[in-house]
C-alpha cells in the first residue's frame, strides 16, 4: 500500500465522522463483541473503505466502530485481516497505517491465543510482554517510507512497558488474574503440531496465534505505543489429549467476553 492510497483510505473514513479517534483497538477472533460497546458509533463496513481488504473469517464482523468509548474516542476494528486469508503484510496493516494518517498514538492489539504455558487455564487473559515472528515475512520488507517511520525501527519494547503496567493496575482493580508472557506468531491455517508446540516452549513461547505480529510491528514503525492481550482459547496441540477447532475459540470468547471487555475499558479509560 503507498502513501497516496492510505491518505485516500484516511480522507474517506475523517469525511464519515465528527471526531478524530485518539485510540487505536484491533480485535481478534470472537472479541469484537466489545465494538457494540461504543458510543455515538459511526459503523464503516471494511468493504467501502478505499483499498481496504474484506474480512473473511468467521466470528470477525468486518467493519470499523468509530466513536466513545470510556471517555476516549477510538476507532475500534471489528475483525481484522491474517496472512493465512491469502493478504499480502502490506494489507493485513493497512489499517494500521490508517490509524497513523489519523494521528493515532496508542494501539490496544487483541487475540485469540493457544496456550503453551502448561500454568495457563483456558478462558485466562494473558498480556503480551513481547513476541516472536515466526511468520516468515515482515510488513517493512520492500522500500521503506521515511514518512511512515526509520528504516530499521528498534523492536525493544514493542509492547509499551507504561502501557503495561496499566493494564496490570487494572486487572489489580477488578480482580482478574493476568498472565503475562511471550506471544508466538505463526502463519497459519492449520493449527500448530505437538511437536511444533513443543519447539515454540522451548523457544519460550507461552502463546501462539496467527495475527498480531504484523500489526505490532508496523505499530512500532509508525511510533505508536502498544497493548497487547491474548485471550487464550484453548491449549495448544499436544498438551491436552485432544483435537482443536475453531468452533472452541469462538464459545470460549463468548464466555469470557465480560472480563475481556471489563479490562480493555478499564485499561482505555486509564490511558
């Protein structure tokens, strides 16, 4: 995506809406739930964006929510864009970069995770302290954009440390019990063998998914301060004697929606 695609992206969005969004939130397979919660919402579906990939997954409704949400105005992706969907990196970030043309500063990036770490329980919030790409590709591969950011943006904390310990407070707050750990990011489709998921602890992966990364990185690029969060759906393949589906990740996130969306307001409105 160039320069002059973005700003066209950007100008469509500012002529739809009132406010300019301060607040960036991505939400990941089955949390999106949380864009209902946001006032005075202006809903863009992704599909008459300019240059805008559409979301294909289940349980991603595809849209942008644009409004109020716990005093902030924020720009909430209802679903977002992976790599396995046959997106280039360049458009699964795109909306990325969008956030930036808007002036956008802080981001708060969600998912739906396997847990690796064997201390873990399914249905648990676990906030990302850094991660690991094991996507085989980059979104800042290719010319960089001096506009966007440096060519080679330092990736130490490319999970906000302030950031974090106001999510940390905030979980405090409401009495939720938080993992923390590192976040491996996998291509996809298929889900990860035991034997892969064996190699990723050994790397010291807690978590595994297949979104996020990109949009971090690009995040971090553009000089944003991010959150990150996993849900963490299930465990990953080999820990527990049996089969995975996409079918648990959705009903767990329905059922820990609540919490999830509890912390992620209290975490925005202490900002």
């Amino acid at each position: 995506m160039n320069f002059d695609q973005i700003q066209e992206a950007k100008n469509f969005i500012e002529d739809k809406i009132e406010k300019t969004p301060e607040a960036g939130l991505i939400l990941g397979s089955g949390l999106g739930s949380l864009a209902e919660e946001v006032d005075n919402v202006e809903y863009i579906p992704y599909k008459d964006i300019p240059h805008f990939p559409e979301s294909t997954v289940k349980g991603h409704k595809g849209r942008l929510a644009i409004g109020t949400l716990e005093g902030k105005q924020v720009m909430a992706m209802q679903g977002r864009f992976h790599y396995y969907e046959g997106y280039s990196m360049k458009e699964v970030t795109l909306p990325v970069r969008v956030m930036q043309a808007l002036g956008i500063d802080k981001v708060i990036v969600t998912n739906a995770a396997g847990g690796i770490d064997k201390n873990f329980s399914v249905g648990g919030l676990m906030l990302i302290q850094d991660h690991i790409n094991f996507f085989g590709d980059n979104p800042l591969i290719g010319k960089n954009e001096d506009r966007f950011g440096t060519r080679f943006p330092d990736m130490t904390y490319a999970y906000n440390p302030e950031l974090r310990e106001v999510a940390k407070k905030a979980a405090d707050q409401l009495s939720i019990n938080l993992y923390e750990g590192v976040y491996m990011g996998v291509p996809g489709p298929s889900y990860e063998t035991p034997a892969e998921i064996n190699m990723a602890r050994t790397l010291g992966a807690s978590s595994v998914g297949m979104s996020t990364i990109p949009e971090v990185i690009v995040a971090n690029h553009a000089g944003m301060k991010v959150l990150g969060i996993s849900c963490i759906t299930n465990m990953a393949a080999g820990i527990l004697d049996k089969r995975l589906t996409h079918e648990e990740v959705q009903e767990v996130t329905t059922r820990v929606k609540e919490e999830f969306q509890q912390l992620v307001k209290t975490t925005l409105k202490q900002m």
